[in-house]
C-alpha cells in the first residue's frame, strides 16, 4: 500500500513536471500560403468562411459575436469571418496569465497598450509581427498604417499589434480642439441656486467651490432628497482618476521649467489638489471613498450628486437617465482654478491608445486574420460598424465624402426600435475615434443624445494635447523590464496611500507613500522616462511641450461664431462656441 | 527440550496459517469490496493530484520566475536565486502590514468566531419549543448557502455611504451624524469580516457540535438531574465535557489555519480604501501571483506561510495532549 501511494505520487510530480512543458524562446512558423497581391484591398480576397476566437483583456467589453448581428453578417459577406469575443470579468489581468502559462491564448488578443504585457509576448514569440503578417497577406493594410502610429508601438523592427483610439496626426490637427477626457461637472439647477445668491462666492475658486457645495447641501437635503455635495470616481489599482482631473484644472505640469520631464503627481499643483479634497473630505462633502462604479453610476442617476469629477463618458447611461428621470437633472461643466488662478489644463481626449490587437501564435490562419484587421482598420470597416450600412442606416452628405448624414430608415427605427439589429458601436477592437467622431451625423439626434454629446464640450476652450507625456520607450532593453516592474510596484503603493492622502494627514501619507516608492525604484523609472521624453521632445523637435510654456500659449478666451477669437475670456461654464446642435 | 522445541513448531505453524488465512482474507475482501476500494483510491487521486503534484511549484519560490509568461519554463530553465524572494517579501513595505492583518484578522476570528457556533448549539440544545428551535435553525443556516460574492454584494449595498439603507437609518434616527464608511474606513474593517463570518458561518457551523451533543448519553443528563444539577451545571459538567473531543480537534484545525483565510470573503470587501487593513497573506499572494504574474514571490509568500502553519499544528497539537491529554495524532 505504501508503496503504490508513494508511486503514485512520485509519477503524479513526475506528469506536473511534463505537464505544459515547452521549451523557451518558441519560434514562430508562418504558414505556407501564396503571398497576397497590393493590387486590391486584401479582404477581397478571401475566399472561404472562417471563425476566429478573439479575447478583449477589458471587462467592460461586453459584445460577444459578430455572428448575431446585422453589421457582423455584412463583415462576414465581406471577409468571409465570424468572431467570437470572451473578455474576463475583472479587470486584474488574471485571465491573461493564466492563458499565457497555459499556452491557451486564442487567435487574437486585445490587451492594454500601455502594459507590459504587450511588449513582453512579441519579445517572447507569442504573436506574430503584423507588419511582417500584412506584408505577405495584407499589402494594402501596410498603407492604412499611419506612420507615427507605428512608430510609437514598433518594438525593435517590426510593429506587434494594432491600437485602437489611436489619434493619428493624418487626422488630428494641431489647430483642432477636442473635448477634455474628465471634466467637472455641476447640476444645473442648484448651480443656478447658488449662483443666485447675493452673497455667493466666485464658484471657481477653491473657497468659492467649497462654499457652493455647503449651502447646496443645507438648502437642498431632506429626508427624501440626498445630495452629494461632491462624487468621486473609483480607487481601482492603478490610481483615482478624479484626483487626476482635478490636478489638470490645477495644472500640474509633465514638464519642469527647464524642459525636463516631471512625473504630475509629484508636482506642487498636484498636492495641492491634494489637500483641497483632504479639506474637503474632512468637511465631509466628498463622496465615499469606497463606491465603486456602480454605487457613482447609480449616484448620477438619481441626480444626488452637485459636482461630480468623474470621467463623463463611463457614466453617459446614468447621466441620461438623470436628464431623463422625473426630475430631469441636467448637469453643466465647471471650471476651478488653484489658488494662483492659473487656467486648466486639461487633457484632451487624443491619445496614444488604449487597446492593443495582436494575432497569437495559436492562430492557425494568421493569413486570413490580418486581412480581418485589414478591413476593420479601413475607413471603409470603420464607417461599417460604427454607422452601419452605407444607403441603408447612412448616406454621404456631400459629393466630396467630407460628411454623413442618417438615412430615413436609421431614424425611423431609432425611433420605433429595430436598430439594435445592427450592432452599431460594437465592434471597436480596432476602432479610430480620429476618424469616426468628426464624421459622425447630428441630424435625428434626439434632445438627450444632444445633451450626453456636449457635457463637457464648452471645455474644450481649456484642452490640449497631451500625447508628449507619453513617450516612446525602447521595449527591447532588459532595463525596460526593470523599470516597468519597479513602475508597477509603485503603482501599487501610490494606489494603496492615494484614499488614505485624502482620508488622512496628507502630508504624512504622501512623504511616506513617495518613500516607499522609492524603495522600490521611482527614481530609476522617472530617469528612465526622463530620458525617453527628451528623446521624444528632439525626434519632434520640440523644445517645451508643457502647454503654457509653448510660445503661441495664450489664456483662452471665448470664440466668435465665424471662429475667431474675442477678448472675452472663458467663463465659468466653459466656451458655448463648442456646442453641438 | 524437545518438548519446548515441539511447542515452538506448533506455535510457529498456527502463526503461519494465521497469517495466511489473513492474507486470503485481505485479497478477498479487495475483490468484494470495490465500491469501498473505488472511493478510496479516488480521494488519495484527488489528493496526490491536487495536494502532492503542485508541490512540485515549490521550487518556484527558489528560481527568478517573476514576471515570466511561461511558468513551466520559468521551474524548468529559470536561474536559481536561493532566498532571495523570501528576502524580498520580509524587507517589504507591506509585510508588517500584512502580517499582522493576517494574524489579527485570524486570531480575532478564532477568539470570536470559533466559540461562537459552540455557544450557539448550546444554546439551541437547551431550547425547548421545537418549532421555534427549527425555524431559529433553518434561519440561521440560510446565509450559508449564499456565496460570498452574493452576500458581500448584500452587505456592501447595505453598508454603503451614499446609497446604502444602513446610513440613512442611522443618519435619520439621529445615532450618527454623518454616514459611516463601513467598508472603506479602515477602523471598521476587521469588525465587518467578524460580523459578516459570524451571521454567515454560525448556523452551519452549530451542526457539527449539535450532533456531537445528540451523542452524549441521556444517562448522564438523568444522574446530573438526580443530583441536583441545575441547567448551567449540566450544560458545563455534562455537555461540554462531552464534546471535548470534537472541540479540540476542530480547535486545532483552526491553530494551524491562522494563516489561512477566506479569500472571497476579503477579496469582495477589499477596496484600495481599506487595503492596509484588509491585506493578508492569501490575498497578497493571489494578487502578486495571478494578477501581477510575479510567480516566484507569490510562491514564496505561500510557502512561508505554510511553514509557520505547519509548526503551529504541531505547537497546538502538544499543548493540546499536555492540558486536555488529547490531540489529533
């Protein structure tokens, strides 16, 4: 007996050993099928029907095939493909590695740009080089690449995978302003109370603001109606995107006097930021700590909320359902200033990306799978699943394809139901907002669409670009590694003190949070970004990139209709001129 | 002398055919009992499965398997570093922390939650009505059966600042003035796991010490009443006596667990709020490990912890046989 169970469990550490036993550094076999012609958009020439298993690493992706749909079975007469997506319920990353260390990973993966993983899973031979892919399968992709998106995700060579949110300079101008990525926003109707008052303060101070938020609340909570003085976005691992926000209205710099990189939470803006919410949060006018996404979501809903400094466009269904509601709650953007009365500067919703598509060494038709990407990296696959069918839900506006408008048959069906047929929106694995949002048609926009577009767009008087802070880095080096280990490391101690800085004597908490990181490398990873920015500023032959520092800076003031500008500067409530409707 | 030697042969010839007859025996009862055999070769699978073959991982927490994709090929080619992710974690900023929520959170749950269903089905022994004994039964299993993702979700709904019914009743009723952030305040988060073990886990836990009072012997209950024993002098010399054994060893399965805990029951309440409060072993491991991918010092965590585990069993276990004279080996 004793040793039938001994054997056994020496063969049971024995088959542990063997079990998912590959040797390292597999090398990639590209299968043997004819090169593609440059001739023709490659999908055409698809020629057979296939299904591709496709992982999105986000849990708020919650579309599951295209097969049930009517955009997807046009993208299947198309390109001949289905797709079925799964994504992972948390947003912990655990899912990926285990089918990474499992070797379970499916045709196609789409992971968070700015992560390690990426660059570590085209380092080790776990997908396919895309360039290289459409080089042989997809000629025609090669051109609808723009090249300073590839040469911000390129690793060594070869380019790994495809962002989606991407903004690309072929359709961003420099001149052009796009809305800000979080905003404060106020309820309008209180905001008018307040503002009202004899004796109110200027709301865009620190004071002003604080003042608001106490005597909305002594005038407008009763049993039946609370009021949230000031709510919060969720503290999640990687930070608190509303003490980001407000530090941007209190602009914190990336960028030194003298041109150097600086990492904005360690700037005085930012811990002033800081201690205005500690201040807050001990006049007990801050939301919970603790809410989640849910418990904000359903906070907006119910219109409880006066300022809220979340990121707008995560909660549209809650503020839609607050204008909606029987109280018809609207809510319009504000702007606070620090104490020396600077102008904010806000991050624009132009990035570098977000999502990253990559073609697996799993997949056993990669030939088939970059002509996929071929299609929905098209303007021709974007205009596809995000307006739908052209003459059928939208038709060019004019003879130049400058505009699109809605056709009868969107309206109608908008209107009577019939339009979740499509699909629309769904499909934005590969999705190009650079392209997409200017095209998009306003006409049959209903009155709450209209109010969810302009939320926050009078605030693109005060948001600019902030790509420069993001700097290309060299993925090949073995300091890389190091560094993105140590930054996340210390993401995770910023993360863990950032409640308690506004909970707690911030100063002690922010010393020791900053201590601790060091401990664990900060100083080597801002040397290492450091060194990458000023790279970044000479390759695009910038000297400052911190927006007020630019010569051509000036105080924004507000726009004439023809789009000149007058010497009237902003106001409270942003800029009108950037209204849609 | 010979008639000893005769003796010797006799007795050595009946120990042979003993021995026999018991082999026979034994093959015997292997060929009829295969059910009994099927089920236990099952559980040693399931055993040498799940418990022996990871042990083989262990050699993670000695190799440079941070941050790899390929855990195989990290125990398999990666460099052997000794100690030093064992190092990594005891130099930590967070291990005093995490040490201390784990033995605190634990020992406060063993000092509170480990009586509490003894308590309980002593006090369910003693009542008298039984449809009322049944239903207080049924309504304390209930929570039980709900997992802890639901429950939690419950608890959190309840408990939350802004949205939650608990506030507003206690805002409304005038006992506090402004809401109490339950689970994000870090002074109230080792009380809301203990509560929400205790409404969740007291119920089942009473079975097992409810049909371990079913067994002790009506006799004794009969001699203690004739000798004028009241209901608490029963309850402390005849009941408890009486279930000693199973309290003891339940006893020391809690000493030995002290590290571990319920992992969902954390994880559900765990915000970045309440982190330094709510960090213990477990959690870090799964977090460092699965989501992080730093797999050898995840692995060391775990292993470190086992061994403390390991010589609290044996520490509780003697102390056990030297004050009760009873222990699980």
């Amino acid at each position: 007996m004793k040793r039938a169970a001994a054997l056994l469990i020496a063969c049971m550490l024995g088959l542990a050993a063997l079990c998912g036993c590959t040797p390292p550094g597999s090398t990639l076999v590209y299968p043997d099928y004819p090169n593609t012609p440059a001739d023709n958009d490659s999908w055409t020439y698809i020629d057979e029907e296939f299904t591709i298993d496709w992982y999105v690493d986000y849990s708020w992706f919650t579309y599951q095939s295209t097969a049930a749909d009517i955009i997807g079975q046009r993208v299947k007469e198309l390109t001949g493909v289905t797709i079925n997506f799964t994504s992972p319920v948390q947003n912990d990353s655990t899912n990926l590695n285990l089918m990474i260390s499992g070797d379970t990973l499916p045709d196609v993966i789409s992971v968070r740009a700015y992560q390690q993983r990426p660059a570590q899973l085209a380092l080790e031979g776990y997908v396919y080089p895309v360039d290289e892919l459409a080089r042989r399968w997809a000629p025609t992709l090669l051109d609808r690449i723009e090249p300073d998106i590839a040469d911000y995700y390129s690793i060594g060579d070869h380019l790994y995978g495809l962002p989606n949110c991407a903004y690309s300079e072929k359709y961003v101008d420099k001149a052009d302003k796009w809305e800000p990525n979080g905003a404060m926003l106020v309820r309008k109707d209180w905001y008018e109370w307040y503002t009202s008052q004899p004796d109110a303060m200027d709301i865009t101070t620190k004071a002003g603001l604080k003042d608001a938020m106490t005597r909305v609340r002594a005038q407008f909570q009763t049993p039946s109606q609370r009021v949230v003085p000031m709510l919060l976005d969720e503290f999640t691992g990687e930070g608190n995107q509303s003490i980001t926000w407000l530090s941007q209205y209190f602009a914190a710099p990336f960028e030194d006097e003298n041109g150097n990189y600086v990492d904005s939470r360690f700037t005085d803006q930012y811990f002033e930021a800081l201690t205005y919410l500690s201040e807050l949060y001990g006049a007990g006018l801050l939301s919970g700590l603790s809410n989640d996404s849910d418990a904000i979501g359903q906070i907006i809903s119910r219109g409880e909320a006066f300022v809220t400094l979340v990121t707008p466009q995560n909660y549209t269904t809650n503020f839609t359902a607050a204008y909606r509601g029987s109280h018809n709650v609207e809510y319009i953007p504000l702007i606070v200033r620090n104490d020396a009365g600077d102008d904010p500067i806000l991050q624009d919703m132009t990035g570098r990306g977000w999502l990253l598509s990559m073609i697996t060494k799993n997949c056993e038709r990669p030939d088939l799978v970059i002509k996929v990407f071929d299609f929905l990296y098209s303007e021709e696959g974007q205009r596809l699943t995000n307006f739908g069918i052209e003459n059928d839900t939208w038709r060019w506006a004019d003879e130049e394809h400058t505009a699109i408008e809605w056709t009868d048959k969107y309206v109608t069906q908008k209107l009577n139901g019939g339009l979740e047929n499509y699909g629309l929106e769904q499909l934005n694995v590969l999705y190009n907002p650079a392209y997409v949002v200017p095209l998009m048609p306003v006409n049959a926009l209903q009155d709450y669409e209209l109010y969810i577009k302009n939320l926050k767009r009078p605030l693109s008087a005060f948001s600019y670009r902030y790509t420069m802070s993001w700097p290309k880095l060299d993925k090949t080096t073995d300091e890389y590694t190091s560094v993105v280990n140590a930054e996340a490391n210390c993401l995770a101690v910023w993360s863990e003190y950032l409640p308690d800085m506004i909970s707690g004597d911030t100063r002690t908490q922010y010393d020791t949070a900053i201590a601790q990181m060091q401990r664990r490398g900060l100083d080597n990873v801002l040397a290492y970004y450091a060194q990458a920015y000023a790279d970044g500023k000479t390759a695009a032959g910038v000297e400052r990139a911190w927006i007020p520092a630019a010569e051509e800076y000036v105080s924004p003031t507000l726009r004439n209709e023809d789009g000149s500008y007058s010497d009237t500067p902003v106001g409270a409530n942003g800029d009108p001129y950037y209204l849609l409707g | 002398m010979t008639e000893h030697i005769e003796i010797r042969e006799q007795e050595e010839g009946v120990q042979a055919r003993e021995n026999l007859s018991q082999k026979r025996r034994r093959r015997k009862m292997r060929k009829n009992d295969w059910e009994l055999q099927t089920m236990v070769w099952l559980g040693v699978l399931f055993v040498a499965v799940f418990c022996y073959a990871p042990l083989f991982g262990i050699i993670l927490a000695f190799k440079d398997g941070n941050n790899v994709l390929n855990i195989m090929n990290a125990i398999l080619y990666g460099d052997w570093v000794g100690w030093e992710n064992f190092r990594s974690f005891l130099a930590d900023g967070e291990f005093i922390d995490v040490m201390l929520n784990t033995l605190g959170l634990n020992g406060l749950m063993m000092l509170i939650n480990f009586p509490a269903p003894v308590l309980f089905a002593l006090l369910l022994n003693e009542l008298k009505p039984v449809r009322f004994k049944r239903t207080a039964q049924t309504i304390s299993y209930l929570p039980h059966f709900l997992s802890w993702v639901v429950f939690g979700g419950i608890i959190s709904a309840l408990v939350n600042t802004d949205t939650g019914v608990l506030n507003a009743l206690l805002v409304q009723s005038g006992l506090v003035s402004a809401p109490v952030d339950i689970i994000g305040d870090l002074k109230y988060f080792w009380g809301l796991i203990i509560v929400t073990s205790l409404i969740k886990g007291i119920g089942w836990g009473s079975i097992i010490y409810l049909a371990a009072i079913s067994g002790v012997s009506k006799d004794l209950y009969e001699a203690a009443e004739i000798d004028g024993a009241n209901r608490l002098q029963r309850v402390l010399h005849v009941t408890l006596p009486g279930i000693a054994p199973s309290v003891v060893t339940f006893f020391l399965l809690s000493v030995s667990g002290i590290l571990n805990s319920t992992v969902e029951h954390i994880l559900v309440f765990q915000t970045q709020t309440n982190l330094s409060r709510s960090q213990v072993i477990d959690t870090m491991v799964l977090q460092y490990g699965l989501n992080h991918g730093m797999y050898s010092y995840a692995t060391a965590i775990g292993l470190f912890k086992s061994v403390i585990a390991c010589g609290l069993l044996v520490m509780s276990n003697l102390l056990c046989k030297k004050l009760t004279g009873k222990g699980v080996y």
